[in-house]
C-alpha cells in the first residue's frame, strides 16, 4: 500500500466532503439529508475541518440491521 502524505489525505478527505454533501442537498427525505450531512462531518473531521453540533455516532453513519437469531443468542 502506497503511503499518502497530509496534503494528499487532506485532498481526499475534502473530495469525499464534497460528494456527502452534494447527497445531502439531492436527498429527497430528512432521514438522508441527516446521514450525508453526518458523512459530510464526518470526512471534513478526517481532512481536518470540525464542525459544531453533529455528533458522528457509527449507527448513523451505517445502517445496523436486525441481529439474525442464531443458537448463542436465541
């Protein structure tokens, strides 16, 4: 694996900002405006921009689903 400088992971952090954010503003519901709105933090913490009242939790950022029921937790 080739190793990327700050500037280079800078660079495409902000790209992968940009795209989350133009999801957020072509998402038709809330509930996708909210994900890619906390992708969108999520990439710009990574190229170093913070941003103030969105908490990145892990369930946002990825849709869980149910456990499938096997036999150690039936």
């Amino acid at each position: 694996m080739k190793y990327r400088g700050k500037d280079e992971r800078k660079a495409y952090g902000m790209s992968r900002m940009v795209k989350a954010i133009d999801r957020a503003i072509d998402s038709s519901s809330d509930e996708e405006k909210a994900r890619a709105a906390r992708w969108a933090s999520a990439w710009g913490a990574i190229s170093g921009i913070h941003s103030r009242g969105i908490r990145l939790r892990r369930t946002d950022l990825f849709k869980q689903l149910p456990r499938r029921k096997t036999t150690s937790n039936a």
